[in-house]
C-alpha cells in the first residue's frame, strides 16, 4: 500500500510544529513555533484563521486540544481557552514562562503542568482554579498528565536522568503516592490503562508498569537507549521507542517483547507512536511509517519532505503529522 501526501501546510515564515494537532468538526488546530496557532480547512490543508498564543520562548507552546466548543494550548506562560467560534481568547490562567506540559481536558476541569514542578486544575468555562500544588518531589513537570476518575498521574524530572511519577488526588490534588521514575520530558507523558500506569525513563533506559493504586512496579523493560514520547497501548499491546532507533511492542500485562522493529534514524525527540484500528504510525527521520500491531510486519512506508517532528493523529483513514516546516495530511 502506498500513501500519498492530500496536502502540505507551510508557514509564510518557515517554522517547525512540535505538537500533535487537533480535529474538531473538520478544522485542524496546529501550532508552530512561530508562536502562532493556525485554524486549517481538514480537506484541503487551506488556512482559515489563526491567532498568537506563545510569547519569549516560542517552542514552548503545546498540543492544543478541543472540548466544550473551547481550543485550549499552553504558550507564552499560559494555559489559554480559545472560543472556536469568536477564535477570542475567552480566559488565560499563568502556568511560568517556559511551560511547556500539554494540558489535558476532563469533564468540567482542565489540567496543566508546569515547569517550575507544579500541577494546575482549573475550571474550564470560567478560568478559575481549582487547586493548584507543587510537587515534593521537585523537579520540573514538561509532559502532559494523566487523569482517571480518581487521580491525577504526572511525570516530571530533574534532568534527563532523574525524575518521579506522582499521583495526586483528582479532587484537591493532594499526594498519593510517588515513585522514582526516571525523566520525562517535553512530548512525553505517563499513560493510564486500566490500573497500571506506563512511564518512560529517559537515561533511565526503560519502560515501567505501575500499579495505579499505590504506585508499585509491576515489571520494568530495559533497552540499551535514552527512551523519549509517551507510550501507545491498544489491545493488550504497550509500543514506545527513543534515540536508539528502535519500535518495541511489549505484552501490556507481562512486559514481554511481543516484536520489535529496527528505525533508519531514530525519531525527534517529540515523537511518539500512534495506535489505531490494528495499526501502529510513527515517523522516524525523514519517514512516517505503519505497521501491524499484531507481529509489526510493515504495511507502508512515506517519505516525509522534512524531519517528522510530531506524534502522528489518525482519523478517519487520514494520518495527519507534523514536520520540520509543515503539517501534512497523508490519505
């Protein structure tokens, strides 16, 4: 099967997205490190609109996510509620002026990390907080977090070596527990299945399962490369990769390697692999690949025109990717 690129978004100013976009009613939501976020037409990759949401430190800018008719994405600093309608900034809450965590929107509240080791849960249609922590652990809190019906799972880290897991209280961010982890960074963030809770590790070199509960490890997957993105689970399957040019498929309740595949080049540190209807997508260097999740035999293969620097989002047999210098629309 061969894939050929729909369309090519590029920015007048040549700039790199580093964020994963997002879909709502056939509008993609992308950001650049122009600082900026552009509105595009899903069919045709047209810009529709767009609006500056960073400040000082453009690739601090984040996923920009979608809920409640509101575009939400961290830049400049800030957690900002985007009305999809108005495309007005409804409200901005201060994370620091370099955060750089993905927030994430459950229910009525949305949550957002922060550099300087801390946790936020605001209300989303008014802005106002609900609580706000910093982590004992300490460290700074660059990935997105998790979240269940009872927890607030977080990865953070000191520096690429050192870091924790942290599980807060849902309700008033209280601490539940924290375990020595290894780091997560920008691009990456603890994954929830069930009750165990996945987590990179940087130098750390693995993968660990953790019992959501309190926290106890309940097997650990060691490589020989600095591990990067956040995980991908689907049907018993976890699938992660790093600098060390490889794709590994583990069984989700044993940690066995089910099957592994070997990269040209290993993938910008932003990516992560993408699991949908039996399929696992990622780029790698200048390549977005697909294989089967089932034994990771590849189905096909796109040659990129740029460094592929985002997590791929599949939807509706589309896969969209972000790159160096544009977002593309693979169908």
């Amino acid at each position: 099967m061969v894939k050929r690129a729909r369309w090519k978004f590029t920015t007048r100013t040549p700039a790199t997205t580093r964020n994963t976009p997002a879909i709502h009613e056939g509008v993609l939501f992308a950001n650049f490190d122009s600082d900026k976020l552009y509105a595009l037409d899903l069919l045709k990759g047209k810009e529709l609109w767009s609006l500056r949401v960073g400040g000082r430190v453009p690739e601090s800018i984040s996923n920009p996510m979608v809920a409640q008719g509101m575009l939400f994405v961290v830049g400049g600093g800030q957690c900002h509620a985007v009305d999809i309608g108005t495309h007005a900034i409804r409200w901005s809450v201060s994370c620091d002026s370099e955060a750089t965590s993905s927030p994430l929107v459950v229910d009525d509240d949305v949550y957002v990390g922060t550099r300087l080791g801390g946790v936020v849960a605001i209300d989303v249609r008014t802005g106002v907080e609900r609580w706000r922590v910093q982590l004992r652990c300490g460290g700074s809190v660059q990935s997105a977090v998790s979240v269940t019906r009872e927890h607030v799972v977080v990865g953070t880290r000191q520096d690429f070596v050192e870091g924790h897991v942290v599980a807060l209280d849902r309700a008033t961010g209280g601490e539940r527990w924290s375990v020595k982890a290894g780091a997560m960074g920008h691009g990456g963030a603890p994954v929830i299945s069930g009750s165990t809770v996945y987590a990179l590790s940087g130098l750390g070199k693995s993968l660990r399962a953790l019992d959501l509960k309190n926290g106890k490890e309940r097997w650990s997957y060691k490589t020989n490369g600095a591990l990067w993105g956040t995980p991908a689970v689907a049907d018993g399957v976890v699938c992660f990769t790093g600098d060390h040019k490889t794709l590994h498929a583990l069984n989700e309740a044993t940690g066995k390697e089910i099957w592994s595949v070997a990269l040209d080049k290993p993938p910008a540190a932003t990516v992560s692999p993408a699991i949908a209807g039996g399929v696992v997508y990622m780029g790698a260097g200048n390549s977005v690949h697909a294989w089967t999740l089932r034994d990771g035999t590849e189905r096909w293969r796109w040659k990129a025109p740029y460094r592929v620097t985002t997590a791929p989002l599949v939807a509706d047999g589309t896969v969209y990717m972000g790159c160096d210098s544009a977002v593309v629309a693979l169908g």
